[in-house]
C-alpha cells in the first residue's frame, strides 16, 4: 500500500480545506481524500478471494440479480401520500455526490454485445442475465443488462489484493459536487473575479431575482454529446462529474452555484479590500458548513430518527474533532446502503406553476443525462416547486417501476431501458460486500441461523421467497436483505441501514478536522459566525436562488398535511453575514 500512496506535504496552519482533501488529518494526511480506497467494514468476499464472484454455499452461482428482483421486489408496489415530499430525495443524492464516486469501467460501451466477441473483456463478463419469461423485458427479447464492472485500483496504477476500489471524490462533506476534488476542476469552475463561480447568464425576464438567471456554465463540446445522451443540448459543468445526470441533481447544482455567487457578492459588499481569493475561500468555506449543517440538523433526523440521531453523537451542541477517526466512505455505505435510498426516487417530476398548479410531468427516466428542459421559460422555479409541495414516495420494499425497468431509456424508439436495483445488487457483488448475514451481527441485530430468524426484521412472505431463491440464509447479498427490512420506528429505512449510515455520518463529522462547528483550528469559524450559519436553512438557499417567495418551514415537509405552515423569504429567510464584516487596519 506505502508504494501506492502519494506523498503529502500539509501546513498545519491552513485556515481553508484543500481541494482533493489532503491534509485534513495531520497524522494520516490522505485519509478522506479523492482517489483513495474506500473504507471496507468488513473482509471482501470473493469466490477466489480476489476478484471473482461469490459463490452460494453449494457451490452454486448466486440467483440472478434481475431475477431476485422480479420475483421479490417488482410487484411490491403502492402509493399513498407520504408526509414526506420529493425534495428529501434530491437532497439525498446531492449529499452522496458529495462523498461518494464509483465508476464502472465503460471502456466498453455495451458489455452486453460484447458477450459475443472470441474473448470477452474482463470487466464484461459479469452481464445481468434476463429470463425469457421476464414480465417486462421479453416483450422485447431483451435477455441481457448490460453491467460494466468497477474500475478498481490497477485502473489508478495501484494494484492491490483482493480488489480494491477508489473513491474519486473527496470522502469529506465538504461541498466538493459544487467545487471540484482536484485544483484542476476547482479552477476550471471560478471566474476569478470578487470570488465568483463562473456562470451562463440566461435572461428570462419578468420579475426574476438576478441570481435565478444564472446557470452552471456549459461544457465546451463540438458534439451534441452530454456523458452517455448522444442528443442532449444541455450539458453542465460542475464539481461533480453527475451534474447532468438527472433534471432534479441538475437542479441542485445550479442552486448552490447561485448561492455561492450570493454570498461572495454579500461579502464583497461589506469587505470591498478583500482579494478575490479571499472572497472564493470564505464563501466556499460558508457554503460547506451550510451543506453540512442542513445533513445533521435537518436531514439526518428524518432519515434516522429523532432519537438515534441524538443517540448516536450526529446532533450534539458541538463537535469535538478525533483525529484516531477514519472519515472514508465504506464500501458498504457507497455501494449498497446510502443506495437503500434509492426506494424515494419517484417515477415522475411535477413542474409547478406560480398558481400552484401542475404545468406539466415527466417521467424522470425520459430525462437521464438530459437537462434540456431546465433553462427553459421558467421550468427551474417550477421544478423546485414540485420537488417540495409533492408528496414523497412511502416507504416500500422495491424502487419504483420506471427506474426497476426503463432507466436510461432516452425515449428512443428501441429499447434500452436498464433496472437500477438489478444493477444495485450486481454491484455489491461486483467489489465483494460481506452478505447480509454477516453485517447484521456488527450493528447488534443478531446472526439468522436459518431464514425463519429472518422474521424478526423481514415480512413473512418475503421470507418465503428468499428460501426459493438462496440455497442458505448465509447467500443473501447484503442490498436484498437490508432493502427487505422494515423501517424502525422514527426512521426510514430499517435497523442494518440505520446502523451503518449512522457510523458513516459519524465518521464524517468527528473525522473532520475542518467540521463547520469544531473549534480551535485554523479554521474554525468564531462564535457569532458559528451562530450565523446555523440559522441558515434550505429555505434561506432556494429564497436567494429561484424567483419562489412562499415556502414551508420545514422544506422536507409535504405541504398536502402542512399547508398551513408557511412563510415569506422577505419576512423569515434573510441571511445575516456581519459576523464576517472587517475594518482594513
């Protein structure tokens, strides 16, 4: 490993968080940083003990990953109004953006045709197979979902045993899907005047706040190609490679580059001799302790509980920072668990009009990699209104139709949807997660020694299922057992799930040397900005960003059962920043 690591250099007094995450722990400098492996909790578990496969027990392969979901998952499906709205989904995947990056090795563009080659490559060979009686699928004679296995770390020129994966992004929350992890990319993405991001101005007229023209700037392309659409028009940058991944992210990055530019103008105005260097690392450093104070005051008691929260040290007056604490992202966090979340991921995005009325839908597959319709007329304040006021989809054991069958499709005429739980089980197979079985004794649930102790987490009749499709209880991949729990009480998602965000989150934030509210560092904010930043909310970010001026108190909150509860951004969303006001001496 010591012949794969870099050396780092650190200054020991930097007030502002290096790009790549180097050097926030002194002692272990490129712990947290991008391009470094992620965390395992637990052995790899391979059939060869290096990169092949597990086998079942008997010796047999593990059930096909479409086939365990067409048969456990595809059909439990129900929709009710959750009180809960679609805009803690999109928070949800801003935040992993912001801490987790695998990518498949696409150096094949379909594994799936590629399985008819004398040889086929190496990270083709584990395709998802497709019954010929697939409920959906065998309409089209479909027999194979292309999957593309992880680029692991001989991609990086380090090659270690058993395989080992890197995450390309800083593993901090640090607001770096907005800046970049690397000096390059943050460079690339700053207008380096008076601190400001650069931006597409697109003008839309009418009583539009001056920030709610700004976009992410356009990636220069002399093709119409957009990551993996071929006819996208739009296609953003940002700090974050995903940015164009779907119209809801797309949305999110645009806002906090509005929000950055907000705050720098503020600073500007109130400390006009600060150099614009200045000026970009106050505003980024504001900026990722708002990100950060919305995931633990906001999001994460939502997600976890009230109780487990405060239980588990994530909400606590202030944070006393452990450099012993490893803040790297798990595999078992970014390949399966995070990914439970999946479940929220609605089949269609309202966009909301000014009267509160649905100017029109779209099925979110129909717009992968596709940002096109965001620009347009005032679709972005539209689509910010539809992520809060509707409703959530309720927690349910499965992923929602459209991305369990049609993800990626383009609205081609042929057919090439994929199954996003499919993928989502391969891939834990694909870098070696421990099994289910065996994580639910570390978080304290105890061992199943057959499937009917299953039925202390999991519903009877899933149960049943599960004994037809593993040969023991010890084969069940850790994604299908945790995604099959019920939530427990307070929370969304159930105990396995609960237990190793819960250690992540942790992590993340005694880890972090440069937490927005951990004090004697050179980077520590003084009291009265401390004070400032923690009456920042998500209300305060979409008020300054979009043209909306009516918004609920609770931003995650359906305003179908809490209509009553709202509130002007001109009366309750102003951000004070005097706390940072300075007299040139």
């Amino acid at each position: 490993m010591k012949r794969c690591a870099p050396i780092v250099m650190c200054n020991p007094k930097a007030k502002y968080r290096s790009f790549n995450g180097s050097c926030n722990n002194l002692r272990k400098p490129t712990w947290g940083a991008s391009n470094t492996p992620f965390l395992r909790l637990l052995n790899a578990e391979y059939s060869d003990g290096i990169y092949q496969f597990r086998r079942q027990s008997n010796g047999q392969s593990l059930p096909g990953a479409r086939k365990i979901n067409t048969e456990l998952f595809l059909n439990n499906q129900w929709y009710d109004y959750d009180e809960l709205n679609v805009f803690i989904m999109q928070w949800g995947q801003f935040l992993a953006h912001d801490i987790s990056l695998l990518r498949a090795d696409d150096s094949v563009e379909n594994c799936c045709t590629a399985q008819n080659l004398s040889t086929v490559p190496p990270q083709c060979r584990e395709v998802i197979d497709v019954k010929k009686d697939d409920p959906v699928y065998s309409k089209y004679n479909r027999t194979c979902i292309s999957f593309n296995r992880a680029l692991t770390s001989a991609n990086f020129s380090c090659p270690l045993m058993p395989a080992t994966y890197m995450v390309e992004v800083t593993q901090y929350i640090d607001g770096s899907q907005v800046y970049g992890s690397s000096d390059a990319v943050a460079a690339g993405l700053r207008s380096f005047v008076n601190g400001k991001l650069r931006s597409d101005i697109i003008n839309k007229g009418g009583d539009q706040k001056p920030q709610a023209n700004e976009f992410c700037p356009q990636v220069n392309r002399t093709t119409l190609q957009c990551d993996s659409s071929l006819n996208s028009k739009t296609c953003y940058q940002a700090g974050d490679v995903r940015v164009n991944q779907n119209l809801g992210i797309a949305l999110l990055q645009t806002l906090f580059l509005r929000f950055h530019n907000h705050i720098a103008s503020k600073l500007f105005y109130i400390n006009q001799f600060w150099t614009d260097e200045m000026l970009y690392q106050e505003t980024r450093r504001i900026i990722g302790a708002v990100i950060q104070h919305i995931t633990y005051t906001h999001y994460l008691p939502i997600i976890l509980g009230d109780t487990y929260t405060q239980y588990y040290g994530l909400f606590t007056p202030q944070t006393i920072y452990n450099d012993q604490i490893n803040p790297s992202t798990s595999l078992e966090f970014g390949a399966s668990l995070f990914r439970i979340l999946h479940s929220q991921i609605p089949a269609q995005l309202n966009f909301i009009d000014k009267m509160y009325k649905i100017a029109f839908q779209v099925n979110l597959t129909d717009w992968m990699d596709r940002p096109d319709l965001l620009p347009v007329g005032q679709n972005d304040d539209w689509l910010m209104r539809g992520l809060i006021e509707t409703p959530g989809r309720e927690y349910q054991a499965s992923y929602n139709p459209l991305i369990s069958n049609y993800l990626f499709r383009f609205n081609m005429p042929d057919f090439t949807g994929q199954d996003l739980l499919s993928i989502d089980i391969q891939r834990g197979r694909d870098v070696g997660l421990p099994i289910y079985n065996q994580v639910r004794p570390i978080c304290g649930i105890p061992r199943a020694n057959s499937f009917d102790d299953l039925l202390d987490l999991i519903p009877f009749k899933a149960v049943q299922i599960l004994k037809t499709l593993y040969a023991t209880v010890n084969d069940i991949d850790l994604h299908v057992g945790a995604l099959l729990e019920a939530p427990e009480e307070g929370s969304l998602v159930g105990p396995t799930t609960r237990c190793i965000l819960s250690d992540s989150f942790f992590r993340y934030k005694y880890g972090d040397r440069f937490f927005y509210d951990v004090q004697g560092q050179p980077g520590s904010f003084t009291p009265e900005q401390l004070k400032s930043i923690k009456q920042i909310n998500l209300g305060h970010v979409i008020c300054v960003t979009t043209s909306l001026n009516i918004l609920p108190l609770d931003i995650f909150k359906s305003l179908h059962e809490f209509s009553s509860i709202k509130w002007n951004c001109e009366d309750h969303f102003k951000i004070d920043l005097e706390a940072w006001r300075e007299f040139k001496k």
